[in-house]
C-alpha cells in the first residue's frame, strides 16, 4: 500500500469517525473532522492541560461539587483520558443517584469509553418518560447502534426527534444508523434534509458524503466533501472511500470497525465508519 493512499486512508478515516458517537455529547466534544491538519491540535492542548490542573485541584478540594465534577470529566476527556472520566463522574452519580444531568454525562462518557452496557443502563435512568431528554435519546440511539439493535437505536432517534423536529444532530445520527442497517436510500434522504439544515456542520455534510461513497456515487461524494474540505484532500477522500467501498469485505470492516469504537466521535470508520 502506498505512502499516499495511507494519507487518504487517515483522512477517510476522519471523515467516517464524525457520525453519532461524537454526538453523544451533543456539542460537549470539541473534535471536528472539518480540519485535518495538526495546528489546532497543539493550540488547543496548552489551554486544556491548564483547564485540567485547575479542575482537577477544585475536585479534589471539594469533590461533592457536581458542576466541578462534571467540568473536570469533561476536561479529561478532552485529553483523552476518558477512563479517568468515567470514574470522576462514577463517583458523582453515587452521591447524586437521581441528579439527571450527572447521569447523562457518565453514560455518554461510559459510551466513548466502550463500555455500552453500563451506558444504556445509566442512560436509561437519565430521564423519565414523563420528561424525556432529547439529548440522552440520542445518545441511547448512539449506544445502541454501537450494540448492533439498529432498529431500537432508530426508534430511540424518531422520539427524539418528537421533541426537536429536524434537529440536524439527531437526523445525522438517524442517517448513520440506516447506513449500518444497509438502508442506503433512507439514510441518503435523511443526510440530505440533516445537511440541508442551515445549523448543520460539517460532520453531518460528511456523513452524507460517506453513504454517497457507500452509494457507489464518489462524485457526489467528492462534491460534497469540497464544501468543508480543500479540493485536493477532498479528492484524496474520495478516492480511499471509493477504494474501500470496492472491498468485497467492506460492509463487514463497518459494522467490525464500529463494534471496535471507543465511542467519542459520531461513526463508521475506514477500517470502517461511524461523530
């Protein structure tokens, strides 16, 4: 394999890690698959070890302190330390058992961890039918694509979508979900009315653009990707899309790669796919 298809290969990569998982904390995550290059990695790593040492000194000092607890998980999430999340907000959902917004933040962080199990159990104690949480809906959805039940995962996306009709996030996620189900005219539809949607970002432009690929459709794939991306990377994606699509073995490396995810960003990957 060459140099240059592995370039093409880490970018698809990108491109298919921007589905549903890294939905999951709707807008909590800060990763975007729009830009590929290193600079705003390293610009961004200085203030979050900053953030990292401070909330980490508030928890300690005072660890009962939700809002501190929630801020320090986040912070090391940020920095990739989602274990060491997961048991920051583990022992705030002890103190507060029936705190929704602290449940909601352990089983998405629990979710990105690979640990999807426990997650559909804590978010399933997130909210209340009485009071549904459209946030935690979708993130059940995440969960359970992530466990292979696509069809509950889409009924989890459609109640969601009952609160906040045309809600890009969701719809993307709903998109995604059909995609592994192999419903590709669906999850086109449902991609096109998510990124035609002026609040959609980019990972949900490239969704669309991966089930084009999945489509057998790379132009418009291509035509796609070249809103967000330079013309040049945009090509080289849609070549190693177009390459792995033409794997007789692709649709088993999605659903692997997406059993395979430890669930922070949104997705099929190319070693498959799914933010």
């Amino acid at each position: 394999m060459s140099a240059g298809f592995e370039v093409s290969r880490a970018g698809l990569r990108r491109l298919l890690a921007a589905g549903a998982v890294a939905l999951l904390a709707s807008g909590c995550l800060s990763r975007s698959p729009a830009t590929t290059g290193s600079i705003d990695a390293r610009a961004q790593a200085a203030p979050d070890r900053r953030d990292l040492d401070r909330l980490g000194a508030r928890h300690n000092a005072n660890p009962g302190d939700v809002g501190t607890a929630i801020a320090y998980a986040n912070a090391l999430r940020r920095t990739e330390q989602t274990a060491q999340a997961a048991a920051v907000l583990q022992q705030a959902a002890l103190r507060n058992p029936k705190n929704p917004t602290v449940l909601a933040a352990y089983g998405k962080t629990l979710a990105e961890a690979g640990r999807y199990g426990e997650a559909a159990e804590v978010l399933q104690n997130a909210h209340s039918p009485a009071n549904p949480d459209w946030r935690v809906l979708s993130a059940q959805g995440t969960v359970a694509d992530q466990m292979g039940d696509h069809a509950q995962a889409q009924r989890f996306y459609e109640a969601a979508l009952k609160i906040v009709p045309g809600e890009p996030t969701i719809l993307s996620n709903l998109g995604l979900s059909y995609a592994l189900a192999k419903r590709l005219g669906e999850a086109e539809r449902v991609l096109r009315q998510a990124a035609a949607d002026p609040r959609a970002d980019a990972r949900v432009r490239q969704n669309l653009a991966l089930v084009l690929g999945l489509a057998g459709r790379p132009a418009e794939a291509e035509e796609v990707m070249r809103r967000d991306l330079g013309g040049e990377e945009a090509a080289r994606n849609a070549a190693a899309l177009r390459a792995f699509v033409s794997q007789p073995n692709a649709w088993q490396a999605i659903r692997s790669a997406e059993k395979r995810r430890p669930g922070t960003e949104a997705s099929l990957s190319a070693g498959a796919a799914r933010r």
